[in-house]
C-alpha cells in the first residue's frame, strides 16, 4: 500500500513538472510572437502613413471615376437629343471603302449615297457633311437655292456667291440668302474652307483658311464625300468652289462629273452652314421622309412657308419690316390653263404700260383678276441690268429698283422650289439687247429672247399683320382675314 502511494506521489511529481515544461514552452511562444509583431516607433510610423496613402488613393481615383462617369453619363443625356449627339449615336463608323460615317483628325463626315443624314431646318431642307471635332455640324442646302454667273472675275472673294451667299458688313444688299436663316446668332457660326485646286485627278488643298457665315460647297467637300457616287450629286448643275490647273473655276455636272467653266457663265448654288453645338432635335431619325427636326422654339420664321390667299397658294422668299414679298407656289393659270407668253415684243424692261409687255399684264389683268388684291401691299423689286455693257456683277441688279404690289423674281432672288422653271426673271440683258434671263431645270442660267414663249411666276407682297392663321406649313399654309 505504501509502495503504491509513493509510486502514485512520483507519478503526480512527474505529471506536475511536465506541465510547468509545456506551460513554459508556450509562455516562449507567446513572448516570441509578441517581440515578432511589436513595432517600434518609426516602423508604427511608416506603417500607418502607408494604409493612409492607400486609403486616399482608393477615394481619389474611385471619386474621379464616379466624376467622369458621372459627367459622361451627363454628357450622353444633354446630347442625346442635340443635332450632333444623335448624328453621333445613330451610325456607326465605316470602313474606308464602304458608305456611312467616317473619322478623320478634324471630326467625323459623310460618305456615299447615305439615307440618314436629312436635315429640316428654317423650313427647307439639308443634308449633313460633317460633325466637326467642336461638335458643330456643316450642313448643305438638298436642291439649289438660286442660278446666276459666278462674277467679274474667276476669284471667290469678290463674287457673286460670296456677296449673295455671307453678310459682308463693309457691302450694301450682301449677303441675301444669310437672312433667309432666323435667329443666325442662335444657329449659325462661322465656317472655315479653303480654296482647293484639282490638278489630274487629285485634290491640293489651299493652304490658307478663310471663313465666312455661309459659303458653299467647296472642291475639298465634294471629293471628300465621294464625289460623282454621293448624295451631294443631286442631277443638278451647280458650282463648286475651286479651281483646276489652269485657274478656271469648276462645276458639277448632271451626271456628278467635275467640268471646267468661265466665270460669267451661269449654274445653280448651294448654300453650306455650318450649325452650332448642341443645337436641340425635336423630332426624326434622319431618313429623307422622316429628317432630324430642328427645334426652333418659338422663332417666327416666314421665309419658305406658305400662304394660301384665295384659291392660290404662294411661298414665301423675303421678308423685310413687316413686309413678306412671296411667288405663286406653281405656274400661273387661267380657267385652270397654264399661262405661257412671251415677255413683250422687243422691250426687255418691265413696262406697266406698255400693253405687249409682262408687266402691264400682270398690274391691269392678273392683279385686278383677284378676289384678295387689298391684302395687297407694295415692295421693292429690283431689276438692274446684268450684261456685257455693265458688267455682271451682283450689286447691279439693286441699282434698278421699281415699287409696287405685283412683280417678277430677278435672278438673284433666293428661290427653293426647283420645280419650277423656264419662266423670265425680271433682269435685263442689255439696253440694247432683246434678251432676258430664265433658268432651265437643271439649274443652268439662260439668255432668252424677249418673243420666246415661257410659263409665268408673279410675285405680290403682303404685310405680315395681315396673317390671322395657320403655321405656315404647306398643309397648314397661313390665312389671311
């Protein structure tokens, strides 16, 4: 019994003293892990500046990329419906050889026989050619807006299409089709271009840049959108702005192709403008029966819209102080027959009194013919000579001006329906010429013969507060009370 309790003693002796060794062990565990992760006061330091940095670069980048992300995502909702954000958003890019949109260093342009790029803005329309890097958009009239020659001399600064086309404040009666554009401060900003020339078959572009507030189609423009295989062929004559190799001004032909001219012969223009940034869309997916509509507000805009004055219906080319001065929207008609004659027997100037003369007819019979002639008022209708004798310059048709409430167009009026022609402008050829000017179909300017037999256009003015009705719109044409 004793032995048993002395060996039980030893054996609890034994089992004590391996506990106070696996006690001591761990106690040196412990203390070796606490002098493995104590930090001194430099390292603390160094430690705890690094987990601050780390934190204020996760909040710098991860707040920048909230506020691009924001700012993109505010960006795309302010443009989705401007002119540029949908033009943008609506096509994808092309390859080189294939129609659609296309990307260069300046923007972004239109190449091909595209069907999207239709624009109705101050109620005509535009096809688009560019977007520029600033996210202006340049925009080109679809048909021609008049036909007359390019000038005096081959050179674009002092032509009849710079004059006619941009205000040039040091110039009276510039700038003509300029204001057929409401609110131009609101729309328009300046368009740069530059003089090109075609040498063979390749394009030099000019080295200085010019800008103006409307030009038109330049030599660059058209080849840039495909030339002879894009929407700018149209089937129309026109000119283009640039020079071959022999310094000779240049022009489209019916069939797109790229021919040399003289300067006084005579084709139709296109106007190009370049519109703003951001400019609102209220409507359309760019296709020719469905274009992008312009958002225009609450502008009054008189210029190409429609009256509709007894049985007739007239559209509008000007309006001046209250006074909008419009053309018969068709060929004149008596007892539904269209009306064709000729100007008069030898006079090329319109004359109230002389009884064979256009005039006379249209003061004592037409005007007197209509059930409206007291919303009648009177107007300026400038009829300056356009000739060798005189030259023919642009300014020269202002220089002839008769007052009254019947006319004719001249041959620099702006004039957007291209359905009509071959009828007499009111210019004359010469004071001892028997010609007068009349533009054919396809846009080419005409000396006609004073006996030649052509349909009639009468132009009448009426005063704006005389408008009671309608919005101006072919199918809502304004009325008069």
């Amino acid at each position: 019994m004793a032995k048993f309790r002395k060996e039980k003693t030893e054996k609890a002796k034994e089992q004590k003293t391996t506990k106070k060794k696996l006690l001591s062990r761990d106690n040196k565990k412990t203390k070796k892990k606490r002098e493995l992760h104590y930090y001194g006061p430099i390292e603390f330091s160094f430690n705890f500046l690094s987990l601050v940095l780390v934190i204020f670069v996760g909040i710098y980048f991860g707040g920048r990329s909230f506020y691009y992300y924001s700012l993109q995502n505010r960006k795309t909702k302010e443009t989705a419906m401007t002119l540029n954000g949908l033009l943008l958003n609506n096509n994808k890019l092309m390859k080189a050889e294939e129609e659609g949109l296309h990307q260069d260093e300046d923007g972004y342009f239109f190449k091909g026989n595209v069907q999207n790029n239709y624009v109705w803005f101050a109620n005509r329309m535009f096809r688009v050619m560019r977007v520029d890097s600033d996210d202006s958009v340049k925009l080109v009239t679809e048909d021609l807006v008049s036909s007359f020659m390019w000038g005096e001399s081959a050179e674009y600064s002092n032509s009849n299409l710079r004059y006619w086309l941009t205000d040039i404040k040091d110039k009276d009666v510039t700038g003509i089709y300029y204001k057929t554009i409401p609110s131009q401060d609101r729309f328009v900003q300046k368009t740069k271009y530059t003089i090109d020339k075609m040498v063979d078959t390749k394009v030099e572009t000019g080295d200085v840049f010019f800008d103006d507030d409307i030009v038109t189609i330049t030599l660059g423009d058209y080849i840039e959108a495909g030339g002879k295989n894009s929407f700018l062929n149209n089937g129309k004559l026109y000119f283009i702005l640039g020079y071959n190799d022999n310094d000779e001004n240049l022009y489209i032909e019916e069939d797109g192709s790229i021919m040399s001219c003289d300067y006084m012969d005579g084709y139709g223009i296109r106007a190009v403008f370049t519109m703003k940034k951001n400019i609102p869309v209220s409507q359309g997916d760019g296709t020719k029966d469905n274009p992008y509509v312009i958002d225009q507000g609450n502008d009054t805009n008189y210029v190409d819209s429609y009256v509709k004055l007894g049985d007739d219906t007239w559209k509008v080319y000007e309006e001046t102080d209250g006074v909008i001065k419009m053309y018969l929207n068709g060929y004149l008609k008596i007892n539904g027959e269209e009306l064709v004659r000729n100007y008069s027997d030898y006079d090329n100037r319109f004359n109230y009194f002389a009884e064979d003369n256009i005039g006379s007819y249209l003061y004592n019979d037409y005007m007197n013919s209509l059930s409206y002639k007291d919303y009648l008022t009177n107007a300026k209708f400038p009829y300056g000579e356009i000739s060798d004798e005189v030259g023919h310059t642009f300014l020269n048709a202002y220089k002839d001006v008769y007052t009254e409430r019947i006319g004719l167009l001249n041959i620099f009026d702006y004039v957007s329906n291209n359905e009509l022609s071959n009828f007499f402008r009111d210019n004359t050829g010469g004071q001892m010429s028997t010609t007068q000017y009349s533009v054919a179909a396809n846009g080419l300017l005409e000396e006609a013969e004073v006996t030649d037999q052509k349909h009639v256009v009468p132009v009448i003015a009426i005063k704006t507060s005389s408008i009671k009705s309608g919005n101006g719109r072919i199918d809502n044409p304004y009325v008069v009370e």
